[in-house]
C-alpha cells in the first residue's frame, strides 16, 4: 500500500505526517502489493512448465548469493520494507530478531521474491528505481531507474522476469533477470497497481488503480513483451487482485466493501464472496488455503480457498495490511503500527514485534 502523493498530495515531507493521516480515507492507498505471494504460484506450476536457468544466478552469486557458500542467513526470514528509513529488513523467524538493515533507494514500498533464494526486488516509489538483490545474502547486485512512480513488482512464473507497474506513467515494465534490462514497457491506463499472473493461461491482470473499476488483461506468452488483449469491470472498486495457486480463481478484493470476490477467470463470473472486514484487503495462499486481511479492520483470516469456507480468524495490529505466509508461518506488517505479527498457520499468535516507524510489504524467503 502507499501513502500517496496523487491521493493525497504530500510529495515532501510525508513522512513527518503519517500519523496524522491514520484513520484517513486516503491510507486505503497504503498498500505495496501482491509481488511478495507470486512464490507458491511458482511452487505449484514448477512441474508443468520446466524453466530454464535460475533468474540472475551468475549475478547472484558474485554478490554473495545462491552458491556463494559464505553470509548464508537464517533458512527462513521475513522481508519487511521500511518506508521511512529507506531500508529493506530482514527478520528471522519465529524469533523476530532483525538479522539485516540494508539500504536501498528512497521510498521502498513493495518488494518481490520468489521465496527460495534467487533474487529480491525492491521497488522505491519517490526514487524512480527498482533494486535488485541476492536471494540468500541480500546483497544489492543492479538498481534500474528511471521510472516515473513504480509501484508493484511481481515476479513471472517462469522466475526469469519481474514486472513492475508504475501508476504516474500507466505502465507495465517487463525486466529480464538474466540479461538484467527492460524488455518491453507497455502502457495499459493510468494508475496502473496491483498486478498477478495466471500461468496456465500466460496472462496477467492489472488493477487500473488503487481503488480501480476496470483490471486490464496482458496476453504474457512471450514475458519480453507482454501485450494488452482484454478488460474487465468487475462492478465494484477493486484494490487486490490474486490467482489462486491452481488458477482456477482470481481472488479480487474491495478498496472500501467488506466482501473479497472470488471469480471464474475463464467467465469472469462470481464464485463467491468472503466477509474480512473493512478494505482494502489483501490476499496470500499457501496450498488450499487462502489468508486474508483487513487493515482497518484489524483482521486476518485463513479461507478454505475451494469453497470460501472461513477456517480461523484472529486479530492483527491496527493498520496490518500486507500479509505472507507459507507453511510454517503467517506474517503481516502493520504501516501505522511498524510491526510484524507473526502467526502459525492456524493462525495462533507467536509474537508482535515492532520494527520501525512504518512497516509496508513482507514476504517469506526460505533460500537454500
């Protein structure tokens, strides 16, 4: 999520008034995005579509990555971006101890893995710029500028590319992990944001806004240069939008309504709804089950995600937003709090701890 300069006109200095903006409409706008929970996508179509080499591993390792044999941190960490120290952190789990703070360009808001040490991006709104990191050591190995207001990063199912929106220009940027350079920048209408691929389909579907009415739909056979072939209207304002691990739904949240709906992507009609709480919400799965939170409302739920059957439900941290989970934990940040809560998978609370002023995305990294 963002605190953004286009919803609510603070270009300098927002950092002195975010608490002064808790509790306002515009904070729905404080989201980073769905970049961090593409890993299980990637875990589940694995066997049906081979990949060739590991994104950027020659990169990597020279950085102290993947195959660097030395700095190997914690088999499994949480990633936190901290917005108003210009930070990515990392955390150890279930512990909560800070093991890293490394630096990264101004502004960083959401981030992207794909969980099993191959590289991180970081997306620095204000800044322009896009870091890219080792997967195991969290090294920076290539910063790419030149963007207007990136927002989102989502890394394609194939691990060899990431996608950035960036919602001042309208764009989506396609960057080849490899070759470490843009491929193709496409323009798909203004305030371009959340954004998750369906593998099966070679698609990719964007929400044209933070509180959007129409989610534009990428033709990505070719991840170089992805290619505008539909739009969608939904009927409601949308904030999120997720593809199940099975791409047999698309998971689309409300920016204000209570409800997350759930659609058939190949009619496009409701399956059915599940009551959070308050929007925006955001989405996260592992396996067969979907987690779901409410930041306003102070909520996150585990979903049966075939039938929308609510299994836990628990509180989290005023303003936790932002959520990643896995098999092993479930975490979500809190923006207006600045802390990590850290879950089971059934949901019972192991710890809170606060890490900084504002704690915007999280995702899980388990390198090996």
């Amino acid at each position: 999520m963002v605190l953004h300069r286009s919803g609510i006109g603070w270009v300098s200095g927002r950092k002195a008034i975010l608490p002064a903006l808790v509790g306002a409409a515009a904070l729905l706008s404080a989201c980073g995005g769905s970049g961090s929970h593409r890993q299980m996508q990637a875990a589940t179509v694995a066997s049906a579509k081979p990949t060739a080499v590991r994104p950027a591993t020659a990169h990597a390792r020279r950085a102290g990555g993947p195959g660097a044999g030395r700095g190997q941190l914690s088999p499994v960490q949480a990633l936190v971006t901290a917005e108003t120290e210009n930070r990515l952190l990392v955390v150890e789990l279930p512990s909560g101890r800070v093991v890293r703070r490394i630096a990264v360009a101004p502004d960083p808001e959401d981030l992207a893995t794909d969980g099993r040490g191959g590289v991180v991006a970081v997306v620095s709104s204000a800044a322009g710029k896009v870091t890219l990191l080792a997967g195991a050591t969290f090294r920076p190995f290539k910063v790419i500028g030149g963007f207007g207001s990136p927002h989102i990063a989502t890394i394609a199912p194939d691990d060899q590319h990431v996608y950035v929106t960036d919602d001042a220009r309208g764009t989506v940027t396609a960057i080849n992990l490899f070759t470490l350079r843009r491929t193709s920048t496409i323009v798909v209408g203004a305030g371009a944001h959340h954004l998750s691929f369906d593998p099966w389909q070679n698609e990719a579907w964007v929400a044209l806004g933070e509180s959007a009415t129409t989610i534009v739909i990428l033709d990505t056979s070719n991840y170089d240069q992805p290619r505008v072939i539909g739009r969608f209207e939904p009927g409601f304002p949308v904030h999120d939008v997720e593809f199940a691990p099975d791409a047999q739904q698309v998971w689309v949240t409300s920016s204000g309504g209570p409800d997350v709906s759930v659609f058939d992507p190949a009619n496009r009609h409701v399956l059915f709804r599940v009551p959070v709480g308050a929007g925006p919400q955001h989405v996260a799965f592992d396996g067969r089950y979907a987690y779901l939170t409410s930041g306003y409302g102070g909520i996150i739920e585990r979903v049966n995600a075939s039938t929308g059957r609510i299994l836990d439900r628990a509180k989290s941290p005023y303003g936790s937003f932002e959520l990643a989970a896995d098999s092993r934990y479930v975490v979500t940040s809190s923006l207006l709090r600045g802390t990590l809560a850290i879950y089971t998978p059934q949901l019972k609370l192991i710890r809170i701890v606060r890490l900084a002023p504002a704690t915007r995305e999280v995702a899980i990294s388990s390198p090996t």
